[in-house]
C-alpha cells in the first residue's frame, strides 16, 4: 500500500470513527411533560354522564353515546348498558280506540345471561349500541332513547336522553 493510500486510509477511519465530537446531552433542551391521561376505566369511577352523539342512526337501531366519569375524564371498558329506542308515530296518529301509540326495541346487557345489545367502543369514551334486531312500524316518524349504565361504584339509572 502506497504512503497516500496508507494516511488517507487512517485519516478517513479516524474521521468515521469520532464523528464532528457533538454532544446529545445539551443541557438547554425543554423537557416534555408527561401525557395527561384524560380517561377513566368504568370501574375506578364513581359518577357517570351519558350523552347521544350525531352519529346515532336510530332507523337501524345504532346509538353513539359518549360516557363521562370523575373530572369529565372519558370512561372506558364500559360493558353494562340497557338500551331502550322507541318509536313514536306522526303527531295525531291514534289506534281505533283514538290511543296514542308507540314502539318500543330493547337491548339489555346488566344482570342478564345473554347480552341482546352489541357494544363498541370506538374510541375512548365513546360507544356505539347497536340492537340485535329492529322491526319499525312503517308509521313510526321519530325517536326517543332511554339508556342505563352500571359500573362497579357508578350507576346510571335507566332515563330518556335529550
């Protein structure tokens, strides 16, 4: 090997192998805080609010709710839910008594053997029930819900959503 090649060889070498000799530990650099974990799981809180979302589509049966917990915290694992769609009629529809009437579906998963009622939890917080089966009278114009949901120190007694 030629004396060039030789010093070329080792300067290169020396080069790649101690780099521009920075240094990683700068001490300027801002720490990043911690995330702020902003959920709850169904078991560790003990209040519980429930919402309907837009993208309920009651005609099939699908309810999205959001579920709030302790400090507005999104709850999570929520598994107990009882269901209830009704469906009511154009206004001034009566039966041949002259009764208002309506419909009713339910899906119920509290203290039952089997659940009737699929649950999805599609994002932190938010569900989507979706009932097993609906059979909507051809006259049935519009709906009201009504949910209930339990947790092991929470419980959401069964009442009618806005």
């Amino acid at each position: 090997m030629k004396p060039t090649t030789r010093y070329l060889a080792v300067v290169l070498s020396s080069v790649l192998l101690f780099g521009c000799n920075s240094s990683d530990d700068d001490d300027n650099t801002t720490p990043v805080p911690p995330p702020v974990d902003d959920t709850i799981g169904i078991s560790d809180t003990t209040t519980l609010t429930a919402s309907m979302q837009a993208a309920s589509d009651l005609e099939k049966g699908q309810v999205t709710v959001q579920l709030l917990g302790d400090g507005d915290k999104a709850v999570t694992d929520a598994s107990a839910f009882n269901l209830i769609v009704m469906g009511y009629p154009k206004d001034g529809q009566t039966t041949k008594y002259k009764l208002a009437w309506h419909q009713a579906e339910q899906g119920n998963c509290i203290d039952t053997e089997t659940c009737s009622l699929a649950i999805d939890e599609t994002d932190p917080g938010i569900y989507q029930l979706t009932l097993d089966s609906v059979d909507w009278s051809q006259d049935v114009e519009s709906y009201r819900v009504a949910i209930e949901v339990k947790g092991e120190q929470a419980h959401l007694p069964l009442d009618f959503m806005e």
